[in-house]
C-alpha cells in the first residue's frame, strides 16, 4: 500500500509541475488551474502516506476503538487546503473576466501537455484501482476514482482548448479556468463534509438502520429492536442496540439469542467493527429515550 501511495505521489507531482509549467509559459490558466487541481491529489497521496502507519496502529487504554478516525482529521485538513486553491483559481479567473482583460491565444504546448496529463492520470487511476481492489483498501480505490475524475477534467480542458484555438476566442481559457475552479471549492466542501460526518459519529448513510432491523426480525426470539446507534471506525461501523425477549428466560438463553441476533446483523451488514446488544424483558417500559434510531422514527 505504501509502494503504491508513493507511486501515486510522484506521479501527481510530475504532472502536477508539468501542468503548472506548461501554464505559465503558455498562458493558458485553465492548464494552470488544471495543474493546481493536480497539485490537490499530491496532498491526498500524501494523506494517505501519513495516515496509513497512524490508523494501523493498534487500540491502547487512550484510543480504545484504534486510530482510524486520523484518516478523516487528515482529510478535514486537507480540504482546507483543496479549498484554498480553487479560491485563488476563482478569483483569478473571475478578475479576468469582469475586467476582459485581452489575452492572446494560448501556445499549442497547452494542448500537448494536456494529452501527456490524461494518458497519465488515466494510466495512475488504472493501476490505482487494481492495487486497491488488491488490497482491499478503500482509501486507494477512493484515490483512483478521484484521479478519474481529474482525467474528466483535463479532457474538458482539452475539448476547450480546442474550441479556442478553432474559433479564435481566447476569453474562453479565463471561462474554463472558472468552471475548474468551480469543482475544486465543490470537491472540498465535499471531502470536508463526508470526513466531519464521520469525526461527529454521523452516518453517511442511514439506511443501515433498516438493515440491522430487518437482520433483528429474522431472529423469532428477539424482538423490539430500538436505541439503535451506529458510527464508523475507520470505513468499519461499530453498532449499538437494545433488543427484547422473554423476561422468563434464564441468562444463559438470552445471551444466546443475543449472540444469534449479532450473527443475524453481521451477515446482513458489512464491515462491522464491533456490536453491543443489550438484553431487556419484553414488554418493559422506559422513560423517553434521547438517543438512538427506532423502527416508529425512521
């Protein structure tokens, strides 16, 4: 995984300083934003590289469900700083625009560098996915996706560039820059909400509480699931929930039927971390509960 993170790294960096070069010499600032868009994947490679030996570290008496909640600090930091670039990609942009600025036609290098960076990123997300698919690491596989994403991008630079040359309009670069810039802030708040869901034990998806519902009724002694809580360890969930069953039952009978119920949740739900069931007498009544999902408010 770590072979695979630094392959990632210097690959972004190559095409990222290819890009920004190219850019700069070529005056087109939709290769530069493109570039900067680049430049982004180099700090999430490298997130991962920090990450990776933090989140493998094992549960102490101070972190008891492990590290890997450090995945999702790092991400909020690094959405940051994604955030950051597009802003400036924006405002450039924006600046060139309303005061039409007359710019001359970007150099044909554009063009060149912007194929060299798709066969390129095409060819990272490749072998990205595949290590990851490997591995089974959903941060590599999150990573390939993302570099397919920018192959989208750069191709609508291409296309764009295109346009420019053919109909001669170079107020078209600053409108593509605008556009990149666009998804670089939307990218960020994206990654910044996804990692702070997590960091605030959110559920990114709640149809789980239907899942381990529907895994509770299949077990005939159980019944009532309720306070029904989840949140993620890592890309793992850790599940809470009361059941009820008869109150006549000796100990040994209901530890049983919350064992069954467990297995139940597990077959049903994938990447569990840990489960806690809690045993009640059926038919008990509780005061109102705060916390926790019922079948009555989903």
């Amino acid at each position: 995984m770590l072979i695979t993170s630094w392959v990632s790294v210097i690959g972004n960096a190559l095409l990222s300083l290819l890009k920004i070069v190219a850019g700069i010499v070529s005056g087109s600032l939709a290769v530069l934003s493109d570039g900067l868009d680049s430049a982004s994947d180099v700090f999430t490679s490298l997130v991962i590289l920090i990450a990776t030996p933090i989140i493998s570290r094992p549960p102490n008496s101070k972190f008891v469900y492990g590290h890997e909640k450090a995945e999702n600090i790092a991400s909020t930091v690094l959405s940051f700083v994604i955030f950051l670039m597009g802003g400036q990609v924006l405002i450039a942009s924006t600046g060139k625009i309303i005061r039409g600025e007359i710019t001359e036609l970007p150099s044909t290098v554009a063009i060149g560098v912007t194929v060299v960076s798709i066969v390129g990123k095409l060819l990272l997300a490749l072998y990205q996915f595949r290590q990851g698919k490997r591995v089974n690491s959903s941060m590599l596989r999150a990573n390939a996706v993302n570099m397919r994403n920018d192959v989208i991008i750069s191709s609508g630079v291409l296309l764009g560039l295109g346009f420019t040359f053919l109909l001669d309009l170079p107020v078209l670069d600053p409108i593509i820059a605008l556009l990149i810039s666009i998804y670089i802030i939307y990218s960020a708040v994206g990654i910044f909400r996804d990692a702070n869901v997590v960091l605030m034990d959110g559920m990114r998806d709640t149809t789980i509480y239907k899942e381990i519902i529907r895994a509770v009724e299949k077990v005939p002694e159980a019944s009532n699931p309720h306070r029904i809580r989840s949140s993620h360890t890592g890309n793992f969930y850790n599940i809470v929930l009361d059941i009820e069953v008869d109150g006549n039952l000796p100990l040994a009978e209901a530890h049983r039927i919350a064992q069954k119920t467990e297995d139940a949740i597990k077959a049903a739900v994938d990447n569990i971390y840990d489960i806690v069931i809690h045993v009640e007498p059926q038919g008990v009544k509780h005061c109102e509960e705060k916390y926790g999902v019922n079948k009555d408010n989903l």
